[in-house]
C-alpha cells in the first residue's frame, strides 16, 4: 500500500501522519472536489450571461411581445410575463454550441400566453406555425437559427433521451 498522501512531508521535516483537515483536503483533490466547484462556478457564469442577455433582449424589443406587436397588441410585458424563448432549443446549446443560451440573436421576447397557452402560434404548442411566424415576420433570427441547421446529428441524439419500450 502506498502511504504517500497520507504523510505530510515537508522540507527540513521529519515525516509525520497528516491531520484530519489535512486528509480531507488531500481527499477533495484526488477525488474531483475541485471539478464539482469548478462546474458550479460554470452554471454560475452561464445563469450571469443569461440574465445580461434577457435584460439587452427585452431592451431591444422594448417591453413587447413580438407576436402581440404583429398581432397589432400593443402592451408593455413587465415581470414574469416577460417570456424569452430561445429559437434554438437549449437542450441543444451544450458543448460548443453552448455560446447559443445567451446569443440575443437566438432568443425573442414573447408574453406568457403566446409562449406557452396559444395553441396556433406558441413555439411550445405549435413549432411548425411559430417558424412560419419566425420565416414572415422575424427574417433575421430565421436566417441565423437556419445557420444552426448544420449541427451534427450524432450531437443532437446524444442530447434526446432514449426511450424504452
């Protein structure tokens, strides 16, 4: 057995057994302590960015749902009716394509109702009219989402969970 992490060796000291925080400092290292804090550090950056990117949007598109606008409803979204949908789901914004959750040109700032409850344009209801709506009224971000379309296969069925039969 080997005992070298368990002696504390320093220069000019002779070897003496570690302490009790010493062993647990030496256990969080070699047992991955260190990469749990580093990836809770990531999710905090991530939430960080998004909520920098969900400020500039609902700024661009000044308080309104883009729907309500095309719709000729004009209302302020305030709060949590204040709805911003990535066009890009975010189960496929990981790896390298993780830039996408907080890219303001993947995200859209929609009202409760027509983000989730109206069953002819929510893009959670009905995603085929949502990209027609995408296609007529909001060229841009259309354009850039298609940009996305060449996103390898073998990525997009590692992030679908495999159902059983």
């Amino acid at each position: 057995m080997d005992y070298a992490p368990y002696l504390n060796i320093q220069k000019g000291a002779s070897n003496k057994m570690m302490t009790k925080k010493q062993k647990l400092e030496n256990h969080r290292k070699t047992k991955g302590y260190l990469e749990k804090k580093d990836k809770r550090n990531h999710k905090f950056e991530i939430k960080k960015l998004m909520e920098q990117a969900r400020e500039r949007v609902i700024e661009r598109d000044e308080h309104e749902c883009q729907i309500c606008e095309v719709l000729g409803i004009f209302k302020k979204l305030y709060g949590h009716n204040c709805q911003i949908h990535h066009i890009i789901p975010k189960t496929f914004c990981k790896g390298e394509y993780e830039p996408l959750l907080y890219d303001d040109k993947n995200l859209l700032l929609l009202c409760w109702r027509h983000h989730h409850a109206d069953p002819r344009i929510s893009p959670h209801m009905n995603a085929i009219a949502f990209v027609e709506f995408l296609k007529e009224y909001k060229l841009e971000l259309f354009d850039y989402a298609l940009s996305y379309t060449n996103i390898p296969i073998n990525h997009i069925k590692s992030l679908i969970p495999i159902q059983k039969k």
